[in-house]
C-alpha cells in the first residue's frame, strides 16, 4: 500500500469520527472528499465508500449514546423509518446521475449546510425551540423521507439537517439530539449502501474496502475523542468552525463538478469491464497483453 495514501485513510478517518463525535453531523461530508478526491475513486464509488463509513461510526457512536441514555428512541423511530425508504428510492436515483452532476449537488448540499450551521445562534435556537410546537406525523414523514434520499444519492447522512430537526422541532437538548441522530444516520447508511449495491454494480465492484475498514476504525476513535472533545468547547464555536471548512468542501466539489481541478486521478475500471469496452488486437501469440 502507498505510505501516502495510508496516511490519508487514517488522518482522514480521525477526522471524520472527531466530526461526528463534535457535533453528530459531518461524516459523509468529509469521507466523500476523502475518498473521491484525496484518493481518487469516482464520485459514485466514493458515495459508497462514505456510507460503509459514515454507518460504520455512526452505529459506533449510537451505541455509545444508548449505554449513556442519549437516545430519543420515540423521536428517532419516527424519522428513520420514512428516511430508510428514501434511502432505498435514491439508490436507483443515484445510479442515473453522472460524477459531475452528483459531485455538484454535493457542492450545494455542503454550502447549505453552512450557511446553515453558520447563521443558528444559540439564542436563536433558544427561541425558536421555545415557540415551537410539535411537528405532525406527515411532516416529519416528508423531513425524514428527504434526508434517506440525500443520504443514498449524495452520500450525506443527513446529521446536519437532523440535529436542527431535532432540536428545534422535537426540543430535544444538543446532548440526545446527536445521539438520536447517529441512530437514524446509521441506518439510513445501512439502506442507501444496500440499495446502491443491488442497483449501480458498476460503482460497487471498485469499492475499496480495506481503505473502508481503515478509515472507519481510525473513524471511531476519533468519534471517542470528539464526543469527549465537545463537552468542553462551546457549541457556536464548533458550528462556526465547521461552518468554514463545509464551504472550503462546497468550493472544492463544486471544481470538481466542472472538471477544473481534480487532486488525483480516477482509478480505472474493473479488468473485465476495460476488456469489454476496449477493443483488443491480437498479439502475436494470440493474447492480449497483461495489464496488472
């Protein structure tokens, strides 16, 4: 395996984990560029890669949530149950996107996440949690069904539309609204991954799953390290903070869509499907040559 890349899976799996264990949002927004651009799979293999891992360390930290009695189950049900059948209606949706098209809306997904991180004051969630009243069953259905779509055609787990959600709209405190929402990001992940896989074989033969593994277990220490990391630092500096590199992601990808810039080069395609759409001219001995 090459050093560097080694070193990218595991600073960059820290850096998930310490995301999600921050402030229960972030995961897939930073494993999608780990994957598509540090390392240089294509944009819909990266999607699957950031769903094994983002689900991976979710589930890692919800676990840690339930033991520490951090989870709304009531609250958390609700949104994940409609969020898994979006998550299996994006899994075609995906497939019929083109790299360009999805690194593009992930673009947009991360600049709105943000401006939306980056404008909600504590004193404003304070009031509008105080003025808030309880959503009904049919938006939340929408709410939860929205985000099981995002997290199978981007990739994105949906924590930073459901730790608002939820503490906004069932006023839960920061604390069990990140642990409810590892809960329904991890399976949401699990859904998406499973959908991909049955409806887009092409992007799922190139998974990479040692460099999954890698960075997924070096996800959950930092999850351990960020969860213990955010009861000490102050929330509106957390958000501000991931606020400015959501947009440095945004403008990344959003290049990235355009074809301007790309920081290392696509992996090439299964053998079997190179042989296929190439064709071969004969060797002398009557094979074709030997492409490693």
């Amino acid at each position: 395996m090459d050093p560097s890349q080694l070193l990218i899976e595991i600073f960059g799996g820290v850096l998930v984990g310490l995301s999600l264990g921050l402030v229960g949002a972030g995961g897939a927004i930073f494993s999608v560029p780990i994957f598509a651009m540090l390392l240089g799979h294509p944009t819909q293999t990266a999607i699957l890669e950031a769903l094994a891992v983002t689900g991976l360390i979710a589930f890692a930290g919800a676990l840690g949530a339930a033991r520490a009695h951090r989870i709304e189950y009531r609250m958390g049900v609700a949104f994940m149950l409609p969020g898994m059948a979006g998550a299996w209606v994006g899994g075609p949706i995906g497939k019929w996107l083109s790299d360009p098209v999805q690194a593009g809306l992930f673009s947009l997904v991360a600049l709105a996440a943000a401006v939306r991180m980056f404008t909600v004051t504590d004193a404003a969630a304070d009031a509008r949690e105080a003025h808030a009243a309880r959503p009904g069953l049919p938006k939340i259905v929408i709410a939860g069904f929205a985000i099981g779509v995002l997290t199978a055609v981007i990739g994105v787990g949906g924590g930073f539309l459901l730790i608002p959600a939820f503490v906004l709209i069932a006023r839960l405190d920061m604390s069990r609204a990140v642990g409810t929402s590892l809960m329904v990001i991890a399976t949401n992940a699990a859904i998406a991954l499973t959908s991909n896989a049955i409806y887009s074989h092409e992007a799922f033969e190139l998974v990479a799953w040692p460099a999954i593994a890698i960075v997924a277990a070096c996800g959950v220490v930092g999850s351990v390290f960020g969860a213990r990391l955010g009861a000490r630092i102050p929330q509106k500096w957390l958000r501000r903070s991931f606020a400015a590199v959501l947009v440095a992601v945004a403008g990344l990808f959003a290049l990235e869509s355009t074809g301007v810039t790309r920081l290392q080069e696509p992996r090439s395609a299964p053998e079997s499907a190179v042989e296929d759409a190439t064709p071969q001219e004969p060797s002398a001995a009557g094979t074709s040559p030997d492409r490693g």
